[in-house]
C-alpha cells in the first residue's frame, strides 16, 4: 500500500530568457511589463544579517501561474478520462457556474454542502477552486493548489523593448487625411483607423532573467466537502487527481504558457530547486528562493520537522528540467491522495 501524500511544496529558480509572459496593460503603443517591489535581506562576510534591500524587479503573478497550472490540468484530466465539466473543459473562468444546468440546481438549492458535492464531481473545479454566488450564496472552495508571484532576483533579471510592425499589404502606412484633402480621403481615415487597418508600430517588452518560484498543494483538500467536513463517497479518483495536478505543477515550470507566446515563446533555460513532502500534518516546507540558501534551510526545517512530527517531512532537490521530472515521477509513483486526520 502506497504512503498517504498530506501535503507537497515546490520552489525553484528558473532561468527564462526572452519571455513576455505577464504585463501590466498598454499605454498607446507601448506594451508595459509587470514590475513589483521586493525586500531580501543583506549578509555580511560571516553570513549574518546585515540589512536588507529594496529592488523593483519584473515579475509573473500567481493569477497568471494558476492559470498555467489549469490549462495543463484540463488537458492531463481529459487524457486520462477524469471528470470535467463542460466549462472547464472550455476553460470558462466561471468554471462549473458557465453550466447552465449547475446555474438552476445552485439556484433551487439552499444547502451549501449540496452544492460543494455536486462541484466536487468536477476534478478541475475540485483542484483549482471556484467562488460560487448565483442564488443569493456566497460559497467559497479554496484552491488545493497555491501559487506566489514568480519574481526575478535582483541584479540578474533585465527588461528591453523592442519595436514590432504589423506591415500593410497594399500600402506603407495608414491612409493619412489633411485639411486639404476632399471629404472621400478624410472619410477613408477615418474608416482605416477605425478598423485598425494598415501599418502598426508597437513596442513590446522582452525579460530575462533568474526567477524565484514558489507553489504548494494541500493534497488533504482534494475532493474534500469542508462545509459537511467529509470525502463524498462519490470522489472515488482523489489519488488519479492527485497525479494530474503533480503532473500539471510540474509542467507549469517546464512548459509556460502566458502572453505572447505565439512569437515570445519563453527560454527555458535552466532550473535548480526542490520538491518537498509532508505525510503529516506538518505542512511540507517551503522556504524563498529569492533566499540563496534555500534548499540547505528548507533540508534543515525538514531535520527539526521530523523531530516533532516523526520520519514524515522529505525533501528532494533537482537540477534541470530532467531532474524535476525524476523527482516528480518519484512522486507519483509513491504515493495515494492523503486524507485530513479520522476523516
């Protein structure tokens, strides 16, 4: 019989070169970069706090990385045959309440633990969580999985802009009027730049840099009703759901899929980091990356865990895309879906 999974952490610096996977919006022709500030710490020649520093370094946001995460789910989900809804499917950000079936039954029904039961018999809206409100409820089902915002460490990520052109077939630019000009050529400007024919010229921002990466899944919560506090007997697959969404972390680090990627397909250049485990309720460490340190800190949590939980807390690290995968396999193969303690 396989060890019971309670909890899992990923963290990792990831090298992407030439990305544009998350962006503040536009401003006329320029595309802006997602920016952030960031707080790391300062250590003297003996490794002491010395003080600590203020950086604004480009960053991905959690939203954008769920997002990743649930695409790659969906996929592995329907592959291996487990149940999605037709929203999900579809990617509807509503997730289940795009159902216009799950609308009328939310609607008919007051009792919240109804309700929880009948999403839990969607994997995607299991793993990933939705805020239900139709019907004058306010339901939440916390996410089993969590991101953090992937930031890049200071001093090793840098942002450029590049100018791009969308080329006219038939003309250079823009049909372009003056006060001289008869109404026919004023009226085909108008017209040209209301359908946004012609030449554009557009910056874009492309980064790189060495990014910190931090997520975890509380794998208790998989197909949990935390309303009626009890595994519906009708969640039969909690540990076949267990393995999409290692499969789905893991990818979300390997395979980024965000903005731009039809012409700024991120580098995957390198990756370094670890995968740690908890078969208890000791929830399974995770320590920053932006920390150098950070596997030999989280090793030694793993050390003072065990002392007051019991042999229970591990951790793996990994070099590479290879490596991630070794370990994630390891996983996988190791381990059922573990259950919060006398449910």
């Amino acid at each position: 019989m396989a060890t019971e999974l309670k909890s899992l952490s990923l963290a990792a610096r990831v090298v992407l070169d030439m990305h544009a996977l998350n962006n503040e919006g536009s401003e006329s022709n320029r595309l802006m970069t997602r920016e952030v500030g960031i707080v790391t710490p300062v250590y003297d020649e003996q490794g002491g706090l010395e003080d600590y520093a203020r950086s604004t370094v480009n960053a991905i946001s959690g939203d954008m990385l769920k997002h990743i995460f649930a695409d790659h789910f969906r996929h592995i989900a329907l592959e291996r045959r487990l149940p999605v809804c037709e929203a999900c499917k579809d990617l509807d950000p509503a997730r289940m309440m795009g159902n216009p079936e799950f609308q009328e039954f939310v609607n008919n029904t007051k009792e919240g633990a109804e309700i929880v039961d009948k999403l839990l018999e969607c994997a995607l809206d299991d793993v990933c969580g939705i805020l239900i409100t139709a019907g004058g409820n306010s339901i939440k089902r916390k996410s089993a999985v969590e991101f953090g915002w992937t930031v890049g460490l200071p001093d090793y990520t840098e942002v450029q802009e590049f100018i791009h052109a969308r080329h006219a077939v038939r003309r250079i630019t823009r049909t372009k009027a003056g006060r001289g000009d008869d109404k026919e050529v004023r009226d085909q400007a108008i017209k040209e730049k209301e359908e946004n024919l012609g030449q554009m010229i557009f910056n874009r921002p492309a980064t790189s840099g060495v990014y910190a990466f931090v997520a975890h899944l509380d794998v208790n919560a998989i197909g949990f009703n935390d309303i009626r506090g009890l595994y519906p007997d009708h969640v039969t697959d909690r540990t076949e759901r267990l393995q999409a969404a290692l499969l789905a972390l893991a990818q979300t680090l390997t395979s980024p899929e965000g903005a731009l990627t039809s012409t700024q397909l991120p580098h995957v250049v390198e990756m370094e980091g670890l995968l740690s485990v908890s078969t208890s309720a000791a929830a399974a460490p995770l320590v920053s990356p932006l920390h150098d340190d950070y596997v030999g800190r989280a090793e030694r949590t793993a050390q003072t865990l065990n002392k007051l939980y019991g042999n229970t807390v591990g951790v793996l690290s990994f070099q590479g895309q290879e490596g991630l995968l070794e370990q994630m396999a390891q996983i996988v193969e190791g381990y059922d879906a573990g259950r919060y303690g006398g449910r």
